[in-house]
C-alpha cells in the first residue's frame, strides 16, 4: 500500500476539501492504481502548521473510488509531519 496526501497553496490551519485531487493511492494486492480517472471525495483539516520549524498536524479522512477496483474509505487520519 502506498498513500499520497497533497494539497497546494495551504499555509494556515482550517478545512481544505480534496475535489478530486489530493490524495493517491497504490493497492498493491489487487494492483489498483487510484491515480488518473477516479472520484475523490473527503478533506484534510490542518489542526497545525508552523511554517518556521517546518512541521504539520493533519486528521482526513476521504473516498476514492475507480471503475475496476474497490472503493477504498479511508476515517479518522491522522499525521504530524516534519515538512519542507
């Protein structure tokens, strides 16, 4: 399983909505590539940002869903990061 959570432009806290963007995934049992033509639904709430000591504070939560694979549902996320 591989899991990319992106988003451009955010630097401050608050809810950021995923709009069929944001969010890759890899299954590599079943071998769905949920990257080009498939729906994405959910969002990212930044609880944290500290842009001088590069660090964030994340919960998501989000659905993907692609013709040929399964929906995948991802609740209750979380991560704190070191960023760039």
């Amino acid at each position: 399983m591989e899991l990319r959570i992106g988003l451009t432009g955010v630097n401050k806290t608050g809810t950021y909505t995923f709009d069929n963007n944001g969010v890759i995934y890899y299954d590599s049992k079943s071998r769905c590539y949920y990257y080009e033509d498939r729906i994405v639904s959910g969002s990212l709430n930044i609880t944290k940002i500290d842009l001088v000591n590069h660090f964030i504070s994340c919960t998501f939560e989000f659905k993907l869903d692609k013709q040929g694979c399964q929906s995948i549902n991802a609740t209750e996320g979380r991560f704190d990061l070191k960023i760039q």
